[in-house]
C-alpha cells in the first residue's frame, strides 16, 4: 500500500486498521468501518426528450470528490454532464467506458438497467 492509494478517488481508509477499505483486515461489523458499496451505472432517457444519459448513483464520496470525478469521466468520455443530488450524469451511452475508469480507480461498479 503506498501512498498514492491513498490519494485516489474513492481509496478510503479504515479507521481501525489505517489501510485502504478494500484491503481492510477488521472483522466484519466493527465500529466506524465502512465496506466499499456498489455504484450503480446505468442509462436514462426519461424527462430527456430522447437523449440518453449515463447515471452513476451510490458514490460514497464527499460532495467535492464526487465533482472533481464527474470532470475527469466527463473528460475521458468526451462529452458534457453535471452532478445533481450526489448523482454523476454523463451526456450519451458510455457505461462500459464509465465501469472501466471506475475500476482503474478502485471503485467497485456495475453496469445496471437494459
């Protein structure tokens, strides 16, 4: 574990054992440990007139986190979005791409929907 896991987006601490919470060695339903959730990213187009959207729900992250995130996937999708109520909406179809990143940052995520 360096330190550079530390600084990444959605790498949490253990509050009891001090390493990242995936590689957390406290027994289940210790005080003050959070287990890594599932984020849920699916595709919307109700309200939208027909355009598509990627939504990613269940971040875990403060709200400024949650923003600098929503930059760097708008980025690497190529495309616009915004945050609303702790919700990442990405403009167009990019699920795959959006799991993929998620991953490459240690963030456990699903592909949800149809």
């Amino acid at each position: 574990m360096g330190s550079a896991d530390a600084r990444r987006p959605g790498a949490h601490l253990c509050p009891n054992c001090r390493r990242v919470v995936a590689e957390c060695v406290c027994p289940k339903g210790a005080p003050g440990v959070r287990r890594p959730q599932t984020v849920r990213v699916g595709r919307e187009v109700q309200g939208r007139a027909g355009k598509g959207v990627t939504v990613i729900q269940g971040l875990a992250l403060p709200d400024e986190e949650i923003e600098a995130l929503a930059r760097r996937l708008k980025k690497r999708c190529g495309s616009g979005g915004t945050v609303r109520e702790g919700v990442i909406e990405i403009q167009g179809d990019h699920r795959d791409v959006i799991v993929a990143e998620l991953a490459k940052l240690g963030v456990s995520a699903k592909k949800s929907g149809g």
